[in-house]
C-alpha cells in the first residue's frame, strides 16, 4: 500500500497548488467578466439567462482544465 500522501511536505503541497489553481481560475474569470461588454453575474442572477449562464459554464471548465494541466 502506498501512503505518500500522509508525508506533510506532499499535503501542504497539494494545498498550494490547490490554492494556486483556484487564484489563477478566479483572475481568468475576472479577466473574461471585464472583456464581455455586459455585467455577466448581473445578467445571468438577475435576468436568468440560462444561455449565458452555459456558455460561462463551459468557460469555467475550459479554464480549470487549463489550470490543471498547468499545474500537473
């Protein structure tokens, strides 16, 4: 049985790149909410729009693949 992943050094490691990974995700997401033309939270919460709401959806996963192929 391999148990690695009890060293500490590995754990903290994993934490950081965790940490790491979801900073760079949210500076992404930022970055696109700016770019677009319209206030994409306003949009999506307050008028429903559901195409928008898939369209940032398939972004998000987009940059988080992204991100951890980065970060691996």
């Amino acid at each position: 049985m391999d148990i690695t992943w009890i060293n500490p050094a590995a754990f903290f490691g994993s934490i950081v790149y965790a940490l790491v990974g979801v900073v760079i995700f949210w500076l992404c997401f930022l970055l696109i909410d700016k770019i677009t033309p319209t206030d994409l939270w306003r949009e999506i919460v307050d008028k429903q729009n559901r195409a928008l709401a898939l369209v940032v959806a398939a972004m998000c996963l987009g940059i988080s693949i992204i991100v951890a192929a980065a970060i691996h």
